[in-house]
C-alpha cells in the first residue's frame, strides 16, 4: 500500500474516534525556531520554565522517538453554543469556554489511545506516540502543517470555517505519510484581537507575552497576584478569551459544532461567585472533577474569585468578601483585602479596620493597610 491510501485511511481513523477534523504533517525542523528561542530569551514564559525545557525537541519533533516520520494531527470543537445558554450567572461568562465542561486532555488523550490501537492494529509493526499538550511539542506550527488552520496574530491557530474555538492533540508514528497543504494566511491587515487584548500581552503580531496575559495570571500563576494584574485581570476567573471573540473569523463560523463533552454540567453550572470564594475542600473536588479548572487549584480560584469582585464593584459582594477576611487561607484573605479596598463603602472600611487590628500575617497586614490608604509603600 503505498502512502496516500494510508494517509486517507488514518485520517479516517480519526475522524471516527471522535475528532472533528484530522491531517497530515511530515515531521521536518521549525520553520520559526527564532520565534521560540526569542520568546525564551524574553522570558514571555513567565513561570511556566517546562516551557525552556526540551527546546531541542520542541523545535524538531523527529527527534522524539527513533523513527518518528509523521504526525496525525486532530483538532476537537469546543465553539461556544449558538444559544449562549450557558452564559448566565455571574461566574461563567467569565471562565474561558474550553474550561467549563470535561477536561480536553482527558476527553482527547482518550480518542487518542483509541486512534493509536486502531492504528497499530491497521499496521502492525508501526511505532506511535500521542501527545495533547502534555509533551514537547509545539501544537500550533505543527497542526499548521498539517492544514489544520493558519496561525492567526493573537498566536492561535485559525480555521476558515471553524474559527478559533477548537484544541489540538497529535499521534506521532513510525509511518511514511503524505502531507496535506497548508492554509494560507487569514489576517491581511486586520489587528482587532490585538487592539482587544486588554493588557498588551499581544505587544506585536504572532507575540505573546505570558506575563501580561490574563490566561497566565488566572491559570498558572500560583501565590499572590501584583497589583497590576488584579486590575487588568477585570472579571476573569479562568483563562482568557478577548483576543479570540474579536476575531471576525469566530463571529460567523460556518462549520458549526461543539462536542458535548465541552458543555458546562449542571451542577457546575449552579456555582456563582461567592459560592465559589466560599467552597470548601470536598465540594470543590466534587464539583470540579474531571474539570481543567482544577489547573488552578481552589486556592488559585478563590484568589481569582476575590478580585473579580474586587473588579465588578457590585456592592453585594461585600458580605462575602469581609467573612473572607477571617477566612483560614492568608491568600484569600489578601485578596479580599485588595478587593474591599476598590469597594470603598462604609461597611467595608469599618470591616478593613477591624481585621487590620486582629490580623497577624505580616503581608495580609500591608495589604490591609493599602486597602485603606495608609501604606506608604507598595508590597509587590
Ligand atoms: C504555554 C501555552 C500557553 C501560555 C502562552 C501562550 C502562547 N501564545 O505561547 C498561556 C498560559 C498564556 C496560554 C494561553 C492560552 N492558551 Co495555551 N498553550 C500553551 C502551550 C502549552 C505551548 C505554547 C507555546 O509553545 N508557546 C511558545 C510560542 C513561541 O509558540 P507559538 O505561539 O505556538 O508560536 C509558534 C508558531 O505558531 C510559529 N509562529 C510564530 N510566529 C509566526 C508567524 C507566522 C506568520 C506563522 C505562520 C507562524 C509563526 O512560531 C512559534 C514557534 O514555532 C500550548 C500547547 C502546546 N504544547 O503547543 C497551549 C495551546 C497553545 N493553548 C491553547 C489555548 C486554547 C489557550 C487559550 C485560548 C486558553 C484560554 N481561553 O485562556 C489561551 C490563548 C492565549 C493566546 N492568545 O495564545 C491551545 C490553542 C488551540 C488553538 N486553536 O490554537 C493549545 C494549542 C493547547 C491545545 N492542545 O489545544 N497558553
Ligand atoms: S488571552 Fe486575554 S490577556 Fe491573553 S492575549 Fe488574549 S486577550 Fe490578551
Ligand atoms: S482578529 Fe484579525 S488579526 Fe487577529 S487572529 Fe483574527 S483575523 Fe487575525
């Protein structure tokens, strides 16, 4: 069988096991090393240092195992629902879409495994290795290759039909297979996700710095967040997605579909904002199980909770931000400090003052004190 049947038949393949769209790229060196190493050198990584490791890998997939001659890449829906039933409440339009149903590296790293049976079973003999976004790879130029989408200025990867609104996950194997042509470019002279981004993070096309951008800071960062991006971060809990509801491309998808796995579960779906500052050890494993939010941590959450209060202003947030002030976590009750302070009413002065006299945390201490106009220098 020579390897265009092949090609055709694994991308069937995929296709069955319950990817949206599948194709083929030869394995070769990046065509933009410089791209990656400069964003190293910058330190656009921000904390995330795995990202500096491996690059020799990163930068020439053929190296990940011996023999390694092609990848299937797949790509999996998650575009928003047309009727925008899940946006209500005043938690979930404020979670990035991928992020409130299933894991995708579950979900994917599931069809994938299947894939790669069904593959060996096809071709005995043959070598595979699957991959979504747990590997050295860089997923975007390699599903760019595989005419899976272009790369677009806000650095995703764009379909014509599909938009933006889908993940990426690849099998690597041993087998010969026959590239499919890639997509040309689908900016021209627009800039619009690079005018949304609301903290510059986009500081020049196809460039992102993580330090700026509010996915960073509400998915990666652990510990306190800098003043600075707890302003910037508005009402975001997890993840970011300004610089994809910009894009034109996302505003008419022609290629409708979202797998149902991605789709926010009813339970999840009934927390709110303080319940979500409030939620304890066992209903936070309960509720979020099986969810990506998990990356974040319930510290991490809760810290994210806190200061998009703190950002909303909305004056029934103050209860639950002054009981969060005696709350065990100094995390939390840092950020319920720097979020009081933006309320400015009296209730939440009178209660500043109160846990400025019995708190015993040194930095809670100086938040308390900014929150109330009387630092005379800055914690960060
Ligand atoms: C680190 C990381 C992040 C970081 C940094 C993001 C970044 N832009 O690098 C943070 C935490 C900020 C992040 C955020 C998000 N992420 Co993320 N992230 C990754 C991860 C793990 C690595 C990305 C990476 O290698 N960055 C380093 C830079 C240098 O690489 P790059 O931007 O991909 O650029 C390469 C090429 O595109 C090319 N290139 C560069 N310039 C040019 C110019 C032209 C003209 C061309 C053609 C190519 C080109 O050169 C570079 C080197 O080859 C990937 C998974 C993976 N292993 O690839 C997911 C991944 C990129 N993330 C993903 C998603 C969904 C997101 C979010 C949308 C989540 C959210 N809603 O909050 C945001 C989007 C933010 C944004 N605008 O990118 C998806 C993207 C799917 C898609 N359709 O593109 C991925 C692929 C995960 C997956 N398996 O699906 N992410
Ligand atoms: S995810 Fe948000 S903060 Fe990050 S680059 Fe896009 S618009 Fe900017
Ligand atoms: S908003 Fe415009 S520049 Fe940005 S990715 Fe979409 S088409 Fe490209």
């Amino acid at each position: 069988m020579d390897s265009a049947p092949i090609s055709a038949l694994l991308k069937q393949l995929a296709l069955s096991a319950g990817f949206d769209r599948a194709g083929v790229a030869r394995l070769a060196p990046s065509d933009h090393p410089a791209a990656l190493n400069r964003w190293l050198e910058r330190g656009d990584q921000a904390s995330m240092e795995w990202m500096a490791r491996r690059t020799e890998l990163r930068l020439d997939s053929r190296q990940l195992f011996p023999g390694a001659r092609s990848a299937l890449c797949v790509a999996l829906q998650y575009s928003p629902p047309a009727d925008g039933r899940e946006a209500s409440g005043d938690l979930w339009p404020r979670v990035a879409r991928y992020a409130r149903g299933r894991d995708y590296h579950n979900v994917m790293g599931k069809r994938l495994r299947k894939l790669a049976k069904r593959v060996r079973e096809n071709f005995p003999g043959t070598q595979t290795r699957i991959y979504v976004d747990t590997g050295p790879v860089l997923e975007r130029e390699l599903a760019a290759r595989a005419g899976l989408g272009a790369v677009g200025k806000n650095t995703l990867l764009l379909h014509p039909e599909a938009g933006s609104w889908f993940m990426l996950g690849e099998l690597f194997t041993s087998l010969e297979l026959v590239a499919d042509p890639p997509i040309a470019d689908l900016c021209g002279s627009c800039s619009r996700c690079l005018e949304a981004c609301p903290t510059q993070a986009l500081f020049a096309p196809y460039s992102l710095d993580s330090r700026k951008c509010i996915s960073y800071w509400t998915i990666e960062h652990r510990g306190p967040l800098p003043n600075e991006a707890r302003e910037q971060m508005g009402d975001w809990v997890f993840g970011c997605d300004l610089c994809q509801e910009a894009c034109p491309i996302n505003a008419a998808p022609t290629l409708e579909g979202r797998d149902p796995a991605f789709d926010l579960p009813a339970q999840r779906g009934r927390l709110d904002l303080t319940a979500l500052l409030e939620i304890d050890a066992d209903a936070f494993a309960e509720s979020f199980h099986g969810s990506p939010m998990q990356r974040a941590k319930r510290q991490g959450l809760r810290r994210n909770a806190a200061v998009a209060m703190g950002n909303r202003g909305d004056a029934r947030y103050v209860e639950p931000l002054v009981r969060a002030l005696t709350d065990r976590d100094p995390l939390v009750r840092r950020h319920a400090a720097w979020a009081l302070g933006k309320m400015q009413s009296r209730t939440a002065i009178g209660a500043l003052e109160s846990a400025l006299e019995r708190e015993s945390d040194a930095e809670v201490i100086v938040e308390l004190r900014e929150a109330l106009g009387l630092a005379d220098c800055h914690a960060d």
